[in-house]
C-alpha cells in the first residue's frame, strides 16, 4: 500500500508540472525566446503588440499551434496540449 500511495503522488506531481508554464518554457522555448530568436521571455515591448495584434493569449495560441516565421508548429512541442501550450505562453508574456 505505501508503495502505491508514494507511486501515485509521483505521477500527480508529473502531471502537476506538466501544465506549469515555467517548466513548458524551459523545455520546449527556451532554446529560441531565451535567446533572442523569438521575442524574449517576460519583455514587455517585446509582447505588448503581439498581445493586441493576435488578441491576446488565445490568439498566440493559435499563431503557436500554427507556427509562425521560424517557430514550427506548436512551437516544438509536438507532444504539449492546448493547456500546456496556453501556460508556458502566458508564462512568457507576464511582466515582471
């Protein structure tokens, strides 16, 4: 039974994370928005127009999805749901 139970908490902390946008970010984004590739992570002027251009996050979503210039569909993250994609993107436009 303790067994089960210390399996079971590490498959909900698997799932907990896998929709924490930072930890999406640093999978599957970082080798381009951490770089300058793509807008950059948490950059206001980098963001504030696509925001508004696209509609906001649901609008980068799709662009996401799509791919966009040099970003490939679903932004390399072949195996991310809507809900992973929708985390580490709005994960990516909040202002620090």
């Amino acid at each position: 039974m303790k067994k089960l139970i210390i399996a079971a908490s590490l498959c909900l902390a698997s799932f907990a994370q896998a929709d924490d946008g930072e930890a999406i970010y640093n999978s599957a984004c970082v080798a381009c928005h951490g770089t300058g590739i793509g807008p950059m992570v948490h950059m206001k002027g980098a963001w504030q127009a696509r925001l508004e251009a696209k509609g906001g996050v649901d609008g980068l979503l799709e662009s996401a999805k799509q791919g966009l210039n040099a970003m490939p569909p679903m932004g390399g993250c072949n195996d991310c749901s809507d809900e992973q994609l929708r985390a580490a993107i709005t994960y990516m436009t909040t202002f620090q």
